[in-house]
C-alpha cells in the first residue's frame, strides 16, 4: 500500500503520538545542549504503560549504525523484542541531516522534481546543485501497531558559544500499514509470510 506523507503542525499529530514524541524530543534537546551530541535513544512502552529505555552510548552507535547488515540487525532484533515484549509503542530518537527545498527546487516543473527525487541523490549532491539546503535535525519515529508519527526538529549549532538554535519542527502521520522497511515495529513486513 502506498503511504503519501504530508507535513502537519506537530499539534495535528494524534495526541498519544505526540506525547511519545515530545518525550524523546525532550531528551534529545537536552543531550545536545548539555553535551553537544545526540547519541541515538529507543523507548519501549508496556502494557502496563511504563517506559523502557534503551540508550547507546558513541561506541555502540558506531557498532550498530556504521552499516548496513549492522543496522538490519539492530532492527530485527528491536523488532522482535516488540513482538516477545508485548510492546504497545516505540519511540527511536537519532540525529541526522535533511534537507529542505530552495526556491530554484519549488519553480521545477513537477515532473523534473520528481525526476531529481527519484534519482536518489546524495544531500550534498543537491545543495551544491542549489535544489536543496542543508540542516541538522533530531528525527523522533513513534509507532504504535496502527499508527505511526515522523517528527522533524531542525537545529543549528553555534559550536563557538556551545549553543543549540532550535529551528522548525515538521511531522507527518501516517496508518502502520503503510509503513515498510526494517524501521517497521508492528505488523507484516512486506516480503515477509503471514
């Protein structure tokens, strides 16, 4: 099934969602401002309602997220903690760079932006090209087993005065089922038997 996200105010994303999100936003603003790094975070949240936390620490970040096999396996193995677990909801907190379209990218014809995207270009490749610019974000993904929320909080670092500005936060929400790849926490995979 395919999934068409469109950003929303992060007050439109369902109000359990958004609790789980600020909650791991929270934690991450926090983490760079007093440290200026974010190592990635994952909550787990029980049927009884309480919250679990797993944190990586710089070493198992570079272990868990400096490949590709090693990255499908951390997610497996998250996902089957979900599934042994119980789990009603997971919150997966990491840093990262988006970008975010110039002016020169909005006057393309629909079809050539579609033609740039679809490409798959490198961020940088973009920027240099003038379509896009370039911005740290915290990027907190909430999945419950029917919905999921992608929350974008972009930030910008004054590593001078060690100061973190806080940019322009995007969401966008979604059912589970459209949701695919090892990042999926609840339901059937596609490729994956009944």
């Amino acid at each position: 099934m395919a999934r068409v996200a469109t950003d929303i105010s992060f007050e439109q994303v369902p109000e359990e969602l958004r609790t789980l999100a600020e909650r791991g936003l929270s934690n991450a603003r926090r983490e760079l401002e007093l440290t200026g790094k974010l190592n990635p975070g994952v909550f787990l949240r029980n049927p009884d309602g309480n919250i679990e936390t797993i944190q990586l620490n710089n070493q198992m970040s570079r272990l868990f997220f400096g490949n590709g096999a090693s990255r499908g396996a951390f997610f497996k193995a998250l996902r089957a903690t979900v599934e042994i677990g119980r789990v009603t909801a997971v919150v997966m907190v990491t840093d990262m760079y988006t970008a975010k379209p110039t002016a020169q990218f909005e006057r393309l014809p629909f079809e050539e932006k579609k033609r740039v995207i679809d490409g798959n270009p490198s961020i940088d490749a973009l920027v240099q090209r003038g379509l896009m610019t370039r911005h740290e974000a915290i990027m907190v993904n909430v999945q419950t087993a029917e919905q999921v929320a992608m929350v974008e909080q972009i930030y910008e670092r004054d590593t001078v005065n060690r100061r973190i500005t806080w940019g322009v936060r995007t969401a966008n929400c979604f059912p589970q089922e459209t949701l695919d790849g090892r990042m999926k926490m609840f339901g059937k995979q596609e490729g994956q038997k009944a």
